[in-house]
C-alpha cells in the first residue's frame, strides 16, 4: 500500500488552500462569531465539492470519500474556517444511513451542492447543535428515532465565540429503526476523523505562525527561535502532531471495517493532544500578544481548545481505544 | 472554435528561486514548481469564451516531466485535453526557441485563438505572444483585460498605462491577458476526478519537426554570462521626529531624486 497522498488529494488540498486563503477567513470568523452567517463560502465550498465528500453518489454526491474528507478537512482547519462544516458532513452520513429515503432525497442533494447547512444532536453525545440558529436543518438522533429539530433558547456561553451551541428540542419524526443509532454511529465516528484532521490543520497553521514570529521576534539581542528551550517546546509541537497524522489517515482508510471506530479514536486522541500542545506552545512563545482577541491565533488557539472536546474528549476515545484491545475484551489476542 | 491555451510551469514565487551554477539555467529541483499565476487567468478565458461560443480548449505546455502537474491543475479547471512538448533538447531554449517550438506544436494541431498569461512570474520577457503571432503570421492582441468574440474576428481591450486601447483582429489571433480580465475559478473535485481521464498527447521535438539545433541552450540566441544572488538588504535608517520630520523626509526623497 502507497501511503501518501496522490495528486488528485493534493490538487484538492491545494485547491482549498488557495480558496481559504483568499476568502481571509479571520474576518469571516469575525463575522460568524457576531452572528452574521453570510454563505458566500459555504457555496464555494460547496461548488468545490467539500460536502459531496460525504454524499453517495446517487444523491448528487461523490462519497463517501473518507482519504478526501481528512485531506479537506485538515485545509478547513488551517484556516479556522467557521460553521457547522463537519455538522453538516455528519448528518449527509446520518440521512443515508436512516433509511428515511424521503429526507434523504430532499436534503442530500442540497447539501452535496452547499445549499443546505445542517446541525445536529444526540443525546448523551452532543447535548448542544452547532451554529443552529444559521442551519436550515437541525437533526436529532435519539435512540432508534431520528427527528428534525428547531432551537430552544438563545446560545449557551462557549469557549469558542465563532462556535455558538444552541440546546435544541424534537419537532418532527423523519425515521425510526435500527439504521438509525447504526447510522447515528457512522456519523460520529466519520464526525470525530473530520474533527481532528480540523484540529491536525489548526496545529499546523499556529505551529507554521509561531515558527515565523520566533524569527523575527527578538529578545536578548537575538531572535528568541535561537534559544534551544523555545525551539525544543517548537520541535515537540511538530512532532505531536506529525505523529497523529498518520492516525487519521490510518483511519480513514480503515473506513468501512469494524477498526474503524477504534482508529477513529486513536487519531482523535493523538489529534486533540497535539493540536492542544501545539496552541498553548504557540500561545505561550508569543507571549502577551498571544492573548489579544486582535491578533489572529487567538482565533486558532480557541478554536483548538473547543475542537478538543468536540465530537468526544480525549478521555472518552483513549477509552473507546482501550475497549476494542482483545485482552481488555476478555478475548484471546488476534 | 478550437481554444489553445499556453501554460508555463515555474517555481512557486512563495519560494527561493535559483539558477544552477552549472549551465545557469533554472534549478527546478530547488523550488516547488506551480502553473504560471497570470496563466490560470488565460485558462480561465478560454473557459470562458468555450462556454460562450463551444468548441474545445486545448492546454500546451513546453517542460520537463514534472509539468505535467500544472497540465494536470488546467484540465481539472476544465479544459479537454493537452499537449506536453517534452524533450531533453529543450533544456536550456530561451524565450526566441521557445516562441520556435510552440509555433511547431501549434501549427501542427490548429487552432482559432491562442491564449496566455502576458509573462511569466520567472523569466518575465513578456514576449511570448508577440513572438508567436510573428511566427505564425496572425495577429497580436496583448495585455488584454477584456475580449469578445464575434464570429470570425475578436475584440478586446488592451491595458496601456494610460487606460486602454480598443483593437479588433481577425481569427486565428494570438491574445495575451493581464490578470485584470477574470477570476480564475477552482477545480471542483470532480473537475480533478475527471482530469485524470483527459487526453495528454506527449510529444517529443522530432514528432512536432522541430529542428533539434534551433532550441537548448546551444541554439539560445541569449546566454546568461553571469549571476549573483541579490545583496541582502541594507539596514534602515531611523530618523527620529524632532518637529522637522517633514523637511527631512522631502529632503530624502529629494536626494533620491523621487522629488
């Protein structure tokens, strides 16, 4: 097996670089956090073929594509860009999955195109609906019931402004049976690969910044990256997360096999630990500038820390990870 | 209408660029190579008139293998199908055996328009476009910021630095285009899933009859005699404002005779 990327990923990742780039996703998270939920990039996401990752083709999709949703989804998290982005992937994979074939046929074409924004939640799991007051849907999976649901109340305080998490309660029935919590798990786990590719993407952009700030930045009459203490923190960034990487995309390609919740987790885990690591490194070498809400990481930085306990803690996939260890099973070794 | 598109690969301009100090020429393996930036817009064009008027965009490229990935990045933006001169004889040809051996190609596979991006971000001559139409006999239209097709000639607007001419041409024409004309699009996925079945016919200097002695570095009609890296910047000056700030800025701009 070739594991690297081949030109058609890269061309995709390049090509979302370069999109991002240019859209200058600090001001639109910006905007976001300030409750202005302008779609001009969700379309040309959408025209880019992001959500169709995670549609099946027969609903105007190109997916389930796991390799092409890591690869997307790590851009997604170089720049910051905000939304229900991985929402809106996951319940492309509910739908399918829910055998409510009317929903389905409704909702997975649009958002394969990027006309639909859609949150989710599920109790237990995801107590709260991202960005639910920007979605045109809100789905909620409970048990052997999949429902749409409407926002309750006003946004809860979060960590994270540009991520605003709404409680949320049923409104109508779309399916019932057991595709639903099958379904409902396909969704999470494929959820949790996106979440840290995100947050593998998101460590990559503040290691690359805090690199270039410890260059230019002098203290001592050098620049601080000379110093081995700062380039030691600097090194043990880079290697976190150059060591979780393969983990997502060990997991992708194991989609489909009953590793793939474990893989998911052990990427997730390794994923949010790195990503961590890499932020409170960056926060920490650029010193009291790190903490202005003008300067831009800091939009990074916070969104590392809500992306860590999204879609599970780091405790919750170390233990999911643990579980699936034949011995922990009580069975024989494989 | 039968679109030829010309795309150059170059370094990435994000990057350090180098010569090699053997032959002088371009070190290709010191930087990552990327499609000419004001290309993309030339492609972009040829969608575009494609659209309008139909027919069929063809992408020409003269490089080495590794070309093909900026090949690669026009068909995934849409274009049909391409044409990749590649031949070690190449190496080394200068801007006059360059504008050569495209003529072959081009006279060879025809064509109604023949677009590019007005230079390229390494070289910069800019000389290409007229250099064909002098070697294909058909117009020039260059630093064209807006074109129109009407039947069998073209109009287009060209940028001067006093605003812009109004020229009309005849087809076959060849048109270069600044990056004021568009807004390349990005490939979709699918554009890149389906660039991989589109056709590139290789060609080698004796398939397109170009004679071998005419392009390289030995039949370069320019040599590059010498070169050195760019001195490293000189540290400013800090003039601290004593209320005569002013008088001491118009009094540097003066000497740098700016005013």
């Amino acid at each position: 097996m070739r594991f690297v990327l081949d030109t058609e990923q890269r061309l995709l990742g390049d090509t979302l670089h370069g999109l991002l780039t240019k859209a200058g996703t600090p001001a639109l998270i910006r905007r976001w956090a300030a409750g202005d939920h302008d779609r001009t990039l969700w379309s040309a996401l959408g025209e880019t073929g992001v959500f169709a990752l995670a549609v099946p083709e027969r609903h105007g999709g190109a997916g389930p594509l796991p390799v092409e949703l890591v690869v997307a989804a790590h851009e997604l998290g170089r720049h910051a860009a905000p939304g229900p982005i991985v929402e809106t992937l996951a319940a492309a994979a509910l739908l399918d999955g829910s055998a409510a074939a009317g929903p389905a046929a409704e909702w997975l074409p649009r958002i394969a195109a990027g006309q639909a924004v859609v949150s989710l939640g599920s109790p237990g799991r995801i107590r709260r609906a991202l960005d639910a007051d920007a979605a045109d849907l809100i789905l909620l999976a409970d048990g052997e019931h999949l429902f749409s649901a409407v926002p309750e109340g006003p946004a809860v305080r979060a960590l994270d402004p540009a991520r605003r998490l709404f409680p949320v309660r049923q409104v109508e029935r779309l399916a019932t049976g057991p595709a639903v919590p099958r379904a409902a798990a396909t969704a999470y786990d494929l959820a949790a690969l996106a979440c840290a590719a995100q947050l593998l993407g998101l460590g990559r952009a503040l290691l690359d910044v805090t690199v270039k700030y410890a260059r230019t930045r002098r203290q001592f009459g050098r620049p601080i990256g000379e110093f081995q203490a700062v380039k030691h923190h600097l090194a043990n960034a880079l290697t976190g997360l150059e060591f979780a990487r393969p983990l997502a995309y060990g997991a992708a390609l194991s989609f489909g096999s009953p590793d793939f919740p474990r893989d998911v987790s052990a990427a997730k885990a390794a994923a949010s630990d790195a990503a961590y690591a890499t932020a409170r490194t960056a926060l920490q070498v650029h010193g009291a500038i790190g903490y202005t809400d003008e300067y831009d990481p800091s939009l990074w930085i916070r969104k590392v820390r809500a992306l860590r306990s999204a879609w599970g803690t780091p405790a919750d996939h170390r233990a999911r990870v643990l579980a699936a260890v034949p011995e922990v099973r009580g069975e024989s070794p494989r | 209408m039968n679109i030829v598109v010309c795309v150059k690969q170059v370094p990435d301009t994000a990057t350090e660029r180098k010569l090699r100090s053997d032959d002088k020429t371009l070190d290709r393996e010191a930087a990552d190579g990327v499609i000419n930036e004001l290309d993309e817009y030339a492609v972009e064009e040829a969608l575009t008139i494609k659209e309008a008027h139909g027919g069929e965009v063809t992408v020409l490229t003269m490089g080495p293998e590794k070309a093909s990935e900026s090949i690669r990045k026009a068909l995934a933006m849409g274009a049909d199908k391409a044409v990749h001169l590649s031949d070690e004889a190449l190496h080394g040809s200068d801007a006059l055996s360059t504008s050569y051996a495209l003529a072959q190609v081009l006279k060879k596979i025809g064509f109604d328009i023949v677009l590019l991006g007005s230079e390229s971000t390494d070289a910069r001559t800019g000389m290409l476009a007229a250099m064909l139409s002098e070697r294909l006999g058909v117009p020039q239209v260059t630093l064209a910021n807006k074109v129109e097709i009407d039947g069998s000639s073209l109009k287009a607007q060209r940028l001067t630095d006093y605003g812009f001419d109004r020229v009309e041409a005849s087809l076959p024409a060849v048109v270069s285009v600044v990056e004021k004309i568009n807004e390349p699009r990005y490939p979709s996925f699918k554009g890149i899933m389906a660039a991989k079945k589109k056709p590139v016919e290789k060609l080698a200097v004796a398939d397109a009859e170009i004679d071998a002695a005419k392009v390289g570095l030995a039949g370069a009609s320019t040599e590059v005699v010498d070169f050195a890296d760019a001195p490293p910047r000189e540290k400013g000056q800090i003039v601290k404002d004593e209320g005569d700030g002013g008088v001491k800025v118009a009094e540097f701009l003066a000497s740098k005779k700016f005013i």
